[in-house]
C-alpha cells in the first residue's frame, strides 16, 4: 500500500502540476473552455459567464498549489479532500460532456495536447481512482524534511503563479500551442492533403411501407424502395481529416478576401473579436502604431464578429484610418489572445503577434 501510495502521490502531483501550469500559461484560453461548460445548453449556469476568467485563474493556481502540497506532503488531510472532491467533480463533468456530446475538448491541457470528451473521461476515471489510493492512504503520505519551510514553498509558489498570471494577461501566453503561432503559414494551414482520410457517414433513412416504419441504412445513396419518406439521421462513422486552420476567412459585405491579403507583402492584422468588449485603452495604443504602419505603406485592417454598426461607431469614435473585415469570433479568440492586439503577416506568414499593451513594440 505505501508503494502504491507513493506512485499515486508522484502521478497525480505531477499531472495536477502540469496540467495547471498549461492552463496558467494561457488563463484566457481557459476561461473561453469554461464559458462554453457555463453556457445554455450544458451546465445552464451563465450568470457565471461574467466571472469565467477569475474562476478560470483561481482554478488553475488552486491546481498546482495542490500538486506543491501533496509532492510535500503538507496538510495531507486537505490536500487529498480537495482532490478528491475536485477530481469527482470533473469526472462528472468529462462524462456528461462526452455522454451528450456537449463540449468537444475539454481543455484539461489546454492547447498544448487536445483531448477528446471520451479521452478526458479516461483520464479523469484514472485520476480518480489514483486520487481515491491516496484518500484512504493518506496515513503513508509523509512530509518531506524540514517541515518549516513547507508554508513557505507554498506561499512562493502562490505569488509565483499569480505574478505569471499576471504576466500573460497584460501580455501574451509566453509558451503558443494554437495553429496561429509565430512562423505559420495561413494559407498553408488551411489546405488538406491528397492523401487525407476522407470522413465516413451513415445515412439512416425512415420510411413508412404499408403502414409499418422501415429504416434502411446507406452510406449515401438514397434506397431503392417503395414507400413514402418520413426522416433520415446521419452518423459519423469516422472523423476525416481536418486542416489545423479551418475556420479563417477575411469578408465584406459578401465578398471574401482571404486570399487577397494573404499574399500581399506587409500586412498588419487588427484582431478585435467583440468590439463592444475592446479596450478603450488598447484601441488608442492601436490608433497610433497602425497611423504609423499606414504612413510606411503597410496594408492595415482590422478583423472583428461585431455588427456593422458596432464597426462603424468604433471606427468613428477612435477615428481609426483602416477597414474593418468580418471573421468568425472563435478563430479570432484563437488566433490571439488580446481584444484589441495585433498580428503582422509577412505573405500569409505570421511574423509578430502583440498584446495591445506592447504595440509600441511593433516593428515597422
């Protein structure tokens, strides 16, 4: 049992560590993951949407804080309750995910190893039962020496983390695992192989013969058959290929421009995802760097999901000299995690990514 206790201990501590420190990398990421659990339709609780960001972070420093307690064995009895009840709360949470399909990663390590609803339920099922070794051995979890500086390792690590919260919140995540990072090319993300599997579906047609409901099964032809038509329902029997970039296109008013300015030469992308949610701070740091970029013959625009009147009041209201596009809101989110910041593309390439609180860094 001490064995077993002691591989749990290390397991879990370092799981816990890791996976927390993903998540602390990228806070804002995480508290998009948790808006979509928050949201109608799965756990129904929006009035948690607002605070979704400081859950978010309290969250993950409660995460590696419990990973530095248990590797040091200080408050054994708090440390493997709060796992437990942690760990019985996310297992629930996987299953009904995976179970009614709702959320389709659960963001357990962010960005960095995606994992699928019924992947994530698998990981939690055997943290749990690791969890569950160390709640009724916890009489084997003994601290390491000296015991003094124990509260001390816990409250450096506490002021280390809030600091790096800090930190990639008035700037960027320091490490990028999204398909937009540093050195992608966009247009090259987009494209799918000859080669990829192609995706496989079941198509289940109903209909009424004679009074009596049939149901023929194709792979996509309709069946040869006498009877009147009621429904069909399809099924994905295997997942094709997906390019790590589907979901970005640059429109105005029904016209897309995507390709156009992913091969010009210089262009400075404004990322503004909800206009209504931009900093007014950011978007007059934004005014200056993109008047200058404009003056030295750069291509600006900015992308955002917003309305057309949202556009144009923001446009008038931080006299903003560039045209402002339509992009889907989540590959925005994606692309950068700063409402208002900027991306400089050199032919499709990203070269530079800012917060808007270093735009001033921008090169030019």
């Amino acid at each position: 049992m001490k064995i077993l206790v002691t591989f749990s201990r290390i397991f879990v501590a370092a799981l816990f560590l890791f996976s927390g420190f993903i998540k602390l990398n990228d806070p804002l990421g995480f508290s998009y993951k948790l808006q979509e659990y928050f949201g109608e339709g799965v756990l129904n609780l929006e009035f948690l949407i607002p605070f979704a960001l400081l859950i978010a972070v309290f969250l993950v420093i409660f995460e590696i804080i419990l990973g530095i307690t248990l590797i040091l064995g200080y408050l054994p009895k708090f440390t493997v309750w709060s796992l437990l009840l942690m760990i019985v709360f996310f297992t629930f949470l996987t299953f009904y995910s995976a179970y009614f399909n709702k959320v389709t990663d659960c963001g357990c390590f962010g960005d960095a190893l995606p994992l699928t609803p019924w992947e994530s339920f698998t990981k939690d099922v055997i943290l749990l039962i690791l969890v569950l070794v160390l709640f009724f051995g916890r009489k084997y979890i003994t601290p390491i020496n000296p015991l003094a500086t124990h509260k001390w390792i816990v409250f450096a690590g506490f002021t280390a983390c809030l600091g790096f919260a800090y930190y990639v919140l008035m700037h960027l995540p320091v490490f990028d695992f999204r398909a937009y990072k540093i050195g992608t090319n966009i247009e090259e993300g987009m494209q799918v192989p000859d080669d990829a599997p192609k995706a496989e579906f079941a198509y289940h047609w109903k209909f009424d013969v004679s009074g009596t409901e049939k149901i023929i099964t194709t792979s996509g032809d309709y069946p040869k058959i006498e009877g009147k038509f009621i429904a069909v329902e399809t099924e994905t029997i295997k997942e094709g290929y997906e390019p790590p970039i589907h979901d970005f296109a640059i429109e105005k008013d029904g016209t897309d421009y995507t390709t156009e300015f992913l091969q010009k030469e210089n262009v400075i992308l404004v990322i503004m995802y909800n206009l209504s949610k931009s900093e007014a701070e950011g978007l007059n740091a934004i005014k200056k760097v993109t008047d200058d970029a404009i003056a030295q013959g750069y291509d600006v625009i900015g992308l955002t999901a917003s309305a057309l009147k949202d556009m144009s009041e923001v446009r008038e209201k931080y006299n903003l000299n560039f045209e402002l596009y339509t992009t889907d809101e989540t590959a925005l989110k994606t692309i950068l995690r700063s409402n208002p910041g900027i991306v400089k593309l050199k032919k499709g390439t990203i070269v530079e990514k800012l917060h808007w609180n270093d735009a001033n860094k921008l090169s030019l």
